[in-house]
C-alpha cells in the first residue's frame, strides 16, 4: 500500500526517537480457507444425485380367460420381440412360421431399424375404414393417427432376460411412438427356437 | 497471482452444491436402475414401492410421510390376515422399518431388531412365485391402508434382476387388481432422429 507523506495521521510527525507504530498487514492468509472450500466442492460433487430418479408408466391388462374380450391382432400388423440372455433380441413378423423361417435376430441396437420399417409398412398398407374417424377425433382431428392403427408389437421376454433388457424394449415403444404394445409371456415353440438359435451363436 | 476470482468461482459452486443437494435416502440395498426416456416424476409419499434387487430378492417399502398410522394398519392387516401374532412393541416397530425382505416365517425375527440395525441384516427376500407369493398379502395390506386415497404402485428393478422374478412381482400385483404401475428409471435423452425426439424438439 502507498503511502502519501504528509497526509492524515500516519504523517503525523512525532517527535525524535519515537518510533512509527508498526503497521500491521490486513491481508489473511486465505489458503486454508480455500483448501477447506474444495474439499466441501469434492465432497457434494460425489455426494450429490444430480439426476432425480424417473417414473416409467407401465399398464397391464387384467388376466382373462374368455375368448371374447381379448385384443385382437391383424397378423398382418404384429411385430414379435422376443428378449434371451445375454442382451439377445430375436423378432419375427406376424404369425412365427413351423419352420422358423421368418425368426430373426437382432440387437440392441439394430432393433430400432426393424421397429420403424415394420411401423412405415404397417402405415403404407393402410386401409381406411369406420374405425378412423373416431382415432381423428381422439387425435385433434389429425389424420394421420389412424394410420399405424394395426400396428402391435407383442414383447416377449423369455425366462433369460433381464430387466434391463425388458425395460430398454419398453421404452424403444416410447422411443418409437408405438401406441398398441403388450407384454406377453413367451410360448414353449418360441422358447424353443430362441434357445436354439443361442445355442448356435454360441451363448 | 490473484487468486481471488478463482476463489470466487470455487465458492459460488460450492453453494450451488450445497443448495442443490438432496441426499440419498439411506439404502439397504444397492439397486442400479435401467434407463428409459420417461420423465415423469416419482410420487415420494403415498406409494408401495417393491424393490427388486440384483439377486432376485424382492423387497417390499410402504411410503407415507404424513400419516404413520399408515404403518400400523399395513402390519396389522398381515397380522392378521397371516396370523403372524406380532406384540405391539413388534408392531411398532414397523414405523420405523424401511423395508421388508423376508418372508411371514421370519418377519417376527426382523420387527424383534431395532431398526437401525436392520440395515445390516441380510434379508432373503420376500418369497414371490407365478402366484404372487407371500408380496400378495403385502401389497393387499397396503392398498386396503390407502383405501381412499391415491396411491402409486412403483417397482424399482436392478438392471441385472431376471425377468421371471419381475413377472413374480406384477402377479402379485395384478392378484390384487392393480394394473397400474411405476417403473422407477434413470432418465435419458431420447436419441436423435426418433419420432420422440422430433416431437419433444416441437414441444420445446
């Protein structure tokens, strides 16, 4: 700090052999302070939950026996995923052939591609009839919420699969804007080619 | 050097931290959940939450910040729908609980500890099978307990939990007509180029 001569009292003349009063600096020594600042900033950044927990919606039908009230699938617009171990997805479109002819595999990350051509075929192959305009009016009067009416994908995860895996299926129905879904337990035949088709890759 | 803008800087994220922090509740279990691009909020109080971790065993918490006598109607409604013959001090003990893994034969044992050394505890689960299991009469007590008001049915599943056990848990569920539910997820960003993603881009 400057000091000016002569100005205020620290100019004060004192007379000889007095001796100027020490000054003292005001300046603190800031570095433990600062150290314990980091730590708290370590401590809350590890500490923290920065992303809260989400809830995913997931609604089941009631269990039924009679014939008359299940949901009808056009096989012409039913996708099947099937989930096994290890991450695997297998689908097939429509009805699962004898022969297997039509099961596929896929993956995480292929499965997508497969969700969105089967859905734009389902909608070029529309047909308009009665049940439309009542889609429209749900819709806001949007014409094209009736197209990917016969759309329904069937998941099917087997005793493999983890939940992780049924979760991602799940939401790859969000993902994709798939508004007809259900979760369904596998058949025997099914298992049967899934177990296979693993035993042939290897898993 | 002047370090006193860095210190500044330090600071103002150190409030931040401070303010922002919410700290986990405390966890028995550790459970990873999966991802999903749900953004829908957890319900925090008024909620059954069924946890199921990475070895399958199944956990069942009832959430209820306000009324605790939500507590003692749940124990007592297994009390005596199982014959469990829980003395009160048992029953109290439940309030303080936080969750459950074990099944009827041993729920005497786990109320007999106090409840910060449940924690330690290793619980074998609640049993659950394709007919619900004893998490039936569980989730029959709490939604009798709630009758009346709302309630949210949430699952929280380990990534590597199997899918049977899973399949177990909505049994026990749907045993008691609850179809709805809540699975709880970490978020994630749609992925670019998705009919999701171009909708929530037009949502803003």
């Amino acid at each position: 700090m400057s000091q000016i001569e002569g100005g205020g009292d620290e100019g004060h003349k004192k007379g000889p052999g007095v001796k100027k009063a020490k000054k003292l600096s005001t300046r603190v020594d800031m570095t433990p302070m600062v150290d314990l600042g980091f730590l708290l900033i370590t401590f809350f950044i590890f500490t923290t939950t920065m992303s809260s927990p989400k809830a995913m919606n997931l609604n089941m039908p009631k269990d039924t026996k009679n014939q008359d009230e299940l949901n009808k699938a056009k096989e012409s617009g039913a996708l099947t995923i099937m989930i096994g171990k290890d991450n695997g997805v297998y689908y097939y479109e429509g009805q699962l052939l004898p022969d297997g002819s039509n099961f596929k595999s896929a993956t995480f990350s292929t499965i997508r591609e497969e969700i969105i051509n089967k859905k734009k075929d389902v909608m070029k192959s529309h047909v308009h009839d009665g049940s439309c305009p009542e889609i429209w009016a749900k819709n806001n009067g949007d014409k094209t919420s009736c197209l990917d009416r016969d759309f329904v994908v069937v998941i099917k995860p087997d005793q493999d699969a983890t939940y992780k895996n049924t979760v991602d299926i799940l939401d790859e129905m969000t993902i994709n804007n798939v508004k007809r879904y259900a979760m369904v337990d596998i058949t025997p035949q099914e298992y049967q080619v899934v177990q296979a088709t693993e035993k042939n890759s290897g898993k | 050097m002047d370090m006193t803008p860095f210190v500044d800087v330090a600071f103002l994220i150190l409030t931040f931290f401070i303010m922002a922090t919410k700290f986990k509740p405390p966890e028995p279990v550790e459970i990873t959940t999966p991802k999903s691009v749900s953004t829908t909020e957890l319900p925090e109080s008024n909620a059954v939450l069924v946890t199921i971790d990475k070895e399958g065993k199944v956990y069942f918490t009832v959430l209820s910040e306000k009324n605790q006598g939500i507590f003692d109607d749940v124990i007592n409604s297994v009390n005596t729908s199982r014959n469990l013959g829980l003395t009160s001090a048992e029953k109290l003990n439940y309030r303080k609980t936080y969750m459950v893994g074990v099944g009827f034969g041993q729920l005497k044992q786990v109320l007999d500890m106090p409840a910060d050394k449940q924690k330690d505890l290793k619980q074998p689960g609640i049993p659950v099978d394709t007919t619900g299991g004893d998490l039936t009469y569980w989730i029959q007590a709490a939604k009798a307990a709630f009758a009346g008001q709302s309630l949210k049915y949430m699952i929280k599943g380990d990534n590597s939990s199997k899918y049977p056990v899973f399949k177990d848990v909505i049994e026990g569920f749907k045993k008691n007509d609850v179809y709805k539910y809540n699975l709880i997820t970490s978020p994630e960003d749609a992925p670019a180029g998705t009919e999701l993603y171009t909708q929530r881009r037009k949502a803003g």
